[in-house]
C-alpha cells in the first residue's frame, strides 16, 4: 500500500477514533508501567509510603490510592517526572549492586561521603537531592 493511500484511507472518522482508542490506551499501559515500577522500587528500596508522596510530590493518600490500584501516575505532570528518576535510580543501583536487593537498601539507608555524610533515602525527599542521588550513580556506573 502506497503512502498516499494509507494516509487517505485514515481520513475517515472510524480510522481516527480507533487511532485515538490506540492512544489513550498505549497512554493508560504506560502510566500503569511506570506506577507499578515506582511502587516497586520504593518497596525494594525501603522507602516508605509517607516518603514516597514526598518524593513524588503527591498526598500519603494518593499513595494509598497508587499502592490499591486506583491512581496511577500521569504522564505530562511532576509526579511522572519524578517516578522515572525514581526508577531510574533503581536501575542503576540494581546494576551497581548486582542484583542485591539488600545491598541497594543498605545502600540508601546509610551516611553517604559523597552527601556530606547524608543518607540518600533522605536527599531524595527533594527533587535537587533526587537529581543528585541519581547523577552520582549514572557517574559511578560510569566508570569502567
């Protein structure tokens, strides 16, 4: 099929309203994704519930609401932004740590040189400390 004819046959509405379907449901898959992975890093990572509405910058019960499967993060807003850079640092402590959960929640929990001594489950209550924390793991995979 040519190119013109593909793009005159989705000039009709059941062409466009099967796009949007497609779309709105790639979005609600993507927002699922990312809220099931940010609940999971949290969990792995010991960080709290209370912890987690701070990270993302939502209300505790908007966590409960995340945690029981009626919110999920969406995309376009802060929380999103901030879920990615959550998970982003999991993955790369997971790839740091091997795969030793434990190790990564030690890891979080305890004085950090490189933070002036501050715990990184701390630093990462603020998006500059979130930023950071994530920064400092990306350069140390980095090293070869």
């Amino acid at each position: 099929m040519s190119k013109f004819s593909v793009e005159r046959n989705c000039q009709s509405t059941e062409c466009f309203s099967t796009m949007s379907f497609s779309a709105v449901t790639q979005q609600q898959s993507r927002s699922a994704v990312l809220s099931k992975a940010v609940l999971n890093a949290a969990e792995i990572l010991g960080i709290s519930n209370s912890r987690l509405a701070k990270i993302l910058g939502v209300s505790p019960a908007t966590i409960t609401r995340l945690g029981g499967g009626a919110y999920q993060l969406s995309e376009g807003k802060k929380e999103w932004e901030f879920g990615v850079l959550l998970v982003r640092l999991f993955r790369s402590l997971d790839s740091i740590a091997g795969g030793d959960n434990e190790l990564a929640a030690r890891w979080m929990q305890s004085g950090n040189r490189a933070f002036a001594g501050r715990k990184p489950l701390e630093l990462v209550e603020t998006a500059e400390g979130l930023v950071r924390v994530v920064s400092y793991l990306d350069a140390s995979r980095g090293i070869v």
